[in-house]
C-alpha cells in the first residue's frame, strides 16, 4: 500500500540499482565528463522504516548489505520519521532535513562536497503518487520517468561540484580582494587581471534538465516523448500567462525564483538545441565578465562590461 507505511518492494530497490547503471553507462560519459565529480554520491531512499543508502565509500560503522550493483554499497537505517507524501513522489539533490540526524556523521550536510546525496522516494510511491498529482501531461508517471530523475539529480551533484556559485578559490578571491584594495590606493586604473563572476545556482537547473533531456533522448524516448509533450502544452500555457503581464510591476514567467522549472523547460530546451555537443562544458564553464577576446587579453577591455555569458571563457570554447 502506498501510503505513509510503505515499505520497499525489491523492485523498488532493483530500480535504483538500475539508474545507477545508466548513470555509468559509457554514453553518460558525454555528460559526466569528470567522473570523479560524481562518483561519491551517496544515493539515499527510504520507506516507513527505514533509510536505504548507495555509496561507493564505505561508511563506518553500520553493517554493508548486497546492493545488488557491483560498484556500490548498500546500507539500511532504521529512523522514526512519518513519512511525508512530498517526499515520496519527489527527488532532490539533497535529502530533507528531519531525516538529517539519523545519517551516518560521513554523509551529514556539513561534508556536502566530499559526499553530495541525492535522495527521494522510492519507485511505486514515486509513480502512484505523481499519477495521483493529476496535473495536464504529467511525464512523471513511468518507471522511465524514475530512472530519468534519478539521473536529473546526478546532474545536479555534477554542476555543483564545478563550484561555480561559489566563491572556492581562495587564491582567486585574494587575487580580487588585493586587485580592488590597490585600486583605493590608488585612485583607479586596470588591475589586468581576468574576471570571473560567480554563477547563477540557477543555471544549475539547466545543467540537470540537459542531462536528463539527453539521456532521455538515448535510454527513454518513451520519456523524452513525453517531455516533449508536456513542454509544448506547458510553453502554450506560459507564453498566454506572459502575453498579460506588466512587467514593470510583476516577474516574468521566465523569473526562476519563481519557477524554476519552467525557466529549465525554456532556457534548458534552447541550449540543448543550440549546442548539441558543447552544453556540458559551457554549462559548466566560468561566466567570464568583460571583453575577453580582441582587445587585446585579459584586462585589455575598453570599459565596456559585459556578460558573454557561459563559455565564453577559454575552457568553454571548445565545441
Ligand atoms: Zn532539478
């Protein structure tokens, strides 16, 4: 029965092992460049007992099991939470927070970088309860689906080990910090150095859309069929809601804050076309601010800031 008693079905577990294989498929390869930028996510479901975790780092002191998939281990947790329907038919790259104290202290929040989660419900909660959601074109109801947003998450954990909403160079930031200070000093001038903005988490999103959109593309096409469905009706629904906006006093429809899906339904189909074989790397390249190219190298700019947008940078330009 779903519900808040649920318990996992060995199918329910066997579809997990099974996302994973496609996230180590060769042909994720194309999206998951780095390996070693995802290989130490710990994948976390649960039921109404219990807490079930793939890792392929061991984690001290709890009892392994088989899971079934030869490069992962597989631990089960006992907790004392009331399951919540939300948490069942969703996945996140990240896990919710009363389920925080009954982790193992190596895969608690604070160690976010060494071990990212990715964890939800699992399979037939995750489907029965999409399908009972009951909005228009729902893709989200196949076991496809399932495997699909699993494999979303990854790409989450990807984009955000490149760090790139994140001030992580120390040395850079010094670099900027010691750059504006001379320049107090000394009234002004160029500090010739390259500048590099911090990313939009946001762009993120697009990163996971894509990686879906295409594995949906090579493993799905049942999925990648119904995506596309739902984006047209979606897109329809947008561009009326747009066409009776004022947008000098209320956001757009493309305002992630306010939706961030549809803003990865948009921008995240636009750059998958646009760039077939580049979108991983200029997803996932530093945003680089000023005129880089033509004037003359790094600081050579004419004053004239501008955002060349992701992959303008050297890295990113590699098609
Ligand atoms: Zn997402």
């Amino acid at each position: 029965m779903i519900g808040k008693n649920y318990l996992a079905t060995k199918k329910d577990l066997e579809a997990i092992n099974e996302a994973l294989r496609f996230v180590w498929h060769p042909k994720m390869k194309f999206v998951f460049q780095e390996k070693s930028k995802i290989a130490n996510t710990a994948v976390i479901s649960y039921d109404s007992k219990f807490i079930y975790i793939w890792t392929q780092k061991e984690l001290k002191g709890i009892d392994k099991m088989q899971s079934g998939h030869p490069k992962y281990l597989f631990y089960k947790i006992p907790h004392a939470l009331e399951l919540k329907e939300r948490w069942q038919y969703t996945w996140h790259a990240d896990l919710w927070k009363n389920m925080e104290k009954f982790l193992p202290d190596q895969i608690k929040r604070e160690n976010l970088f060494d071990i990212p989660r990715i964890g939800g419900g699992l399979l037939t909660p995750f489907v029965e309860l999409q399908k009972k959601r009951g909005f228009k074109y729902n893709p989200y109801v196949t076991g496809e689906s399932y495997l699909a947003t699993i494999i979303h998450e990854f790409g989450h954990n990807y984009w955000n080990q490149h760090k790139l909403w994140w001030y992580s160079n120390k040395e850079k930031n010094i670099e900027y910090l010691t750059a504006a200070k001379n320049l107090y000093q000394k009234g002004g001038g160029n500090p010739n150095i390259p500048l590099h903005i911090p990313t939009k988490s946001e762009v993120g999103e697009l990163f996971a859309f894509c990686t879906e959109y295409y594995a949906s593309s090579i493993f799905w096409p049942t999925h990648r069929q119904a995506l596309d469905i739902f984006g047209k009706y979606r897109l329809k629904e947008l561009i009326r809601e747009e066409k009776g906006k004022n947008l000098d006093k209320q956001d757009s429809v493309l305002e992630p804050s306010k939706n961030l899906h549809d803003f990865s339904l948009v921008f995240g189909k636009i750059i998958f076309e646009c760039h077939p074989k580049k979108w991983p790397s200029f997803l996932t390249s530093p945003p680089y601010l000023g005129s880089h190219y033509g004037l003359g190298g790094p600081g050579g700019g004419d004053g004239r800031l501008g955002l060349h947008g992701w992959g303008g940078s050297p890295e990113g330009r590699h098609d």
